[in-house]
C-alpha cells in the first residue's frame, strides 16, 4: 500500500509485524490478517510525500486465496530466505513508483526482524528503526515457549555489517511479548541506539507518541 506518489529521495516504508494472534503457542491462525495494523497507523502519521505500508505473506488475502497459501510462512518459515527474497523485491517496486533512491525501512514486532534483515541484503538503506521487535529470534521463542521457528532467519546469528551501527530499535519497558532484554541483545552484539520507553507495552503507545519519536529519528539520520 503506498500513500502519496510524489517523488522523493527517501521512502519510508513500514513493514507489519506477524499479524494475528496464536490461538496457542504451537497453532497459528487460520488467518494471518492484522486485527489492528500498527505499522499502518504509523506511516498515516508520517509527515514524508509519500509512504508505504507493506503487509507479510499470506495477510489480506480472501479464503480461497489463503488456501493456497502455505501457513508454514506465517508460522516456522515467516523469516525465510524465500519470504525475505519477495518482501526485497516488493520494497524495490514500492521505491520504484514514487522514483526513490533509497528506502527507511522501519519493521514494527515481527517486521522488524523483516527490516533487519532486508537491511543487511540492500544497498539502499538510508536508515531503519525497529519497534518492540524479537531481534534475537530463536532465544525469543524459547524464552517465550513458542514452537521453534525452523527455517527462518535470526537477526542476531547473521555476519555484522555496518547499516546494523546506525539502528534505531524501540522497546516497550512492559512489553511482555518482546521483553527489552531481547532487543538489547541484538544490540549487544550488532550495536545500533536501543531507546526503552518505560510506560510502553506491546500494543501501546506507539501510534500516540509516534510524531514525536519520528522526528527524534529525523535529528538521528541528519547527525554526522
């Protein structure tokens, strides 16, 4: 989805997290379609000329659709390397419609691990923000009890690079879905500014407060 077709040097685009919630930790839902799409909310607060808003495999799609959809990508292989392949190639066209030469990637809960890891692929990036983002993936659901997401990417075993240095990551001091200790590990070993907000959780408070951390990441890009 794409806000606004003006050209611009720079493209944020906001990336959804898992979508809908488990029904128990080792069944997924049936439908992977965001009850409340954070990420969406955000870019419609985002003062750019344009924005865009990318949804995860399987999400938003009708039943017959989703049926031929295979649920291991919104359960164990929802960061693999065929998932990230077609969420790269969609950032590309979403940069290609407005004529931008780079992209902001900014990946809310499960789209952050999509961001971090399309940040590390792409030459492109101009900057990216993760919020209440399970970072350090396979310790995230084993600490969790979650089944273990086999066939997926972890952010924090991939080779360092440089773009990881000059990360943003927001986490929610009673977030108890991604607990802080989480992202400050990805921290701990890629680096990257990790921001706590106490009074934070999961769900809350970021499309509220979302103008004021916005620019708090504007003043970040535009340091030397």
């Amino acid at each position: 989805m794409l806000r606004g077709q003006s050209a611009a040097e720079t493209l944020p685009v906001y990336i959804e997290g898992d979508g809908a919630p488990w029904p128990s930790a080792f069944r997924p839902p049936r439908d992977p379609t965001p009850l409340r799409p954070v990420p969406l909310l955000l870019a419609d607060r985002d003062p750019s000329p344009a924005a865009a808003y990318l949804g995860r495999p399987c999400q938003y799609l009708g039943e017959a659709e989703r049926r031929r959809c295979d649920s291991s990508y919104w359960s164990d292989r929802r960061f693999s390397p065929e998932v990230l392949e077609a969420m790269n190639i969609a950032v590309t066209r979403l940069k290609q419609r407005v004529g931008a030469g780079q992209v902001r990637l900014i990946g809310y809960s499960g789209g952050g691990v999509v961001a971090a890891l399309l940040a590390l692929r792409r030459g492109d990036v101009a900057e990216w923000a993760t919020i209440a983002a399970p970072l350090a993936l396979s310790d995230w659901a084993a600490e969790q009890g979650l089944s273990p997401l086999r066939g997926s990417l972890d952010p924090l075993t991939q080779p360092a690079a440089a773009i990881t240095r000059s990360a943003t990551h927001f986490a929610g001091g009673r977030d108890a879905i991604v607990p802080p200790p989480i992202v400050a590990r990805f921290v701990g070993v890629h680096g990257g500014r990790l921001e706590t907000l106490a009074d934070f959780d999961h769900d809350c408070c970021w499309e509220r407060d979302w103008a004021q951390l916005l620019k708090r990441l504007r003043i970040r890009e535009n340091l030397p």
